[in-house]
C-alpha cells in the first residue's frame, strides 16, 4: 500500500546550515500495517511524514500508494490518497464552522465539489455513527461550533475527518502528545478502532518508545534520516524500552516517557 525508496531531502543545500533531514530512506507497508515510527529529534520523522502527505517535494527517491507514483505530487492532489491527524488538536478543524459542516467538508477531499454542503439524512446519519463510536456525545452535537469544543473533542473530530473517506495512509503526527492522559487514551483508544475496523495502513510518528512498543504491528526507528531498526511480530512483542535504549544508547528524554 505504502512504497518509500531511496528518498533523499536536504535543506539549505550549499549554505552554512545545510541539513540533511532524509538521507536514503527506504520503507515498505501492507495494506492494514500500522507501522509506529520512533526516533529523537532531527531524526527526521516530521519530514518523512511531509513527504507521504505532499508537504515537500523529496530531492531524490519515490514514493508510492497503492500502486500509484505520486513522488512529484502536491498535497491537494493526493489527498484522496492521504489523510493526516496533526499533533495540535486546532490544526485539522474550523474553528468557525459546525461540527457538521467539519465532516461535510472532509467527506468531499479530493473532490472538485469541495464546497457542496448539502445535507441529506443519509449523510448525517453517517456522521452520527462515526462520531457516536468515540463515546464523547459529539454526535447530538452536529450543529454546535467546533470553536466551543475542548482539545480532545476537537483531536477526536479530527480523528473522525481523516478516516470518513477511508484513506489510502494514514498519518498520525504524534496526534495524541497534547491531549491529557485520559483523553489521549480515549483519541487512542479510537485511532485503533478505525484501523482495525476499515484495515487502514497507518504510520504513527512518536516520542513516546512505550506507545511505539504497545501500539501497531511494526516498530520502525530512525536516526539520521534512515531506518536503522524494523521489528514486527515475535520480536517486537518481546521490545520492552529498556532493551531498546540498551541497544541504541538513547539519551532523548521525550523517548523515555513510559
């Protein structure tokens, strides 16, 4: 589902702060793989997301989605392709607008009719269901302004926007790191549901080794802007942090959170 080879991204080239920020990144993902991708700061995570989404252009390499080359393809026009829940829980909703015309519009991503805000009983009856899956009561909320809701509930409505369409990948950029415990639990708790239920293919970017080690069915670190370590089945179910930073020398301490 996921085909990542070779990339290559530098920025600053040929200045006194140039940064080589992917440096021959390859990685390979099945459709339902929900792959956590772990790494300290600089490592490159952030940009390999960007990358998948259509943020930035990579230097060199390819990528590509179900079968589809979109290595020199902005993000507006894989975004039927590609679904993304940030960290900042402000940053995948209106503020301004309802809770129905949220998923209004992203029920319409990468459609030419963007804009179309019909509403049918058919399509709110959708909305009610996915939202009723979260357990927040969001879903006798549809006329309220997202502007009103807290960060969880916004993260969740988010959560829901992403996954409406049914996305090629998935991309979860630390999407719980802002949220107290128990609501990031509960963001988590439906992250998981979604996956499962729709056999997403996701990539998770944490800091957190022990969300990396409970969570998905591969483990995947970077350093340096390269996969340095895969695990998935037997050997990442045996993974504890502890064996993790004995074998890697880590000394990132947003890694170490348990």
């Amino acid at each position: 589902m996921l085909t990542v080879k070779d990339l290559r991204k530098t920025f600053y080239r040929g200045s006194v702060n140039e940064r080589v920020a992917l440096d021959g990144l390859s990685l390979s993902l099945s459709k339902g793989d929900f792959a956590a991708i772990i790494g300290g700061n600089g490592a490159g995570k952030s940009t390999f997301l960007n990358a998948i989404a259509g943020e930035l252009i990579v230097d060199e390499g390819a990528i590509e989605i179900d079968g589809r080359n979109v290595t020199p393809t902005p993000v507006h026009k894989r975004s039927d392709l590609v679904s993304r829940v940030f960290q900042d829980p402000l940053a995948g909703t209106s503020a301004s607008m309802t809770i129905e015309e949220n998923l209004a519009l992203a029920i319409r991503r990468g459609k030419s009719d963007r804009l179309k805000f019909a509403s049918t009983p058919a399509r709110r009856k959708l909305f009610r269901e996915m939202l009723a899956r979260i357990g927040l009561g969001l879903e006798d909320r549809l006329d309220h302004s997202v502007g009103l809701l807290s960060g969880g509930q916004r993260q969740s409505l988010s959560l829901v926007m992403a996954t409406i369409t049914t996305p090629k990948v998935l991309l979860l950029d630390e999407h719980t790191a802002a949220l107290d415990p128990k609501t990031a639990e509960t963001v988590m708790r439906a992250t998981l549901d979604a996956i499962e239920r729709d056999h997403l293919t996701a990539v998770m970017v944490t800091h957190n080794m022990q969300h990396a080690i409970d969570f998905g069915n591969r483990l995947v670190m970077m350093m340096a802007g390269r996969v340095v370590y895969e695990a998935s089945g037997a050997e990442k179910a045996g993974l504890s942090v502890e064996k993790l930073i004995e074998r890697f020398h880590i000394v990132d301490d947003k890694m170490l959170l348990a």
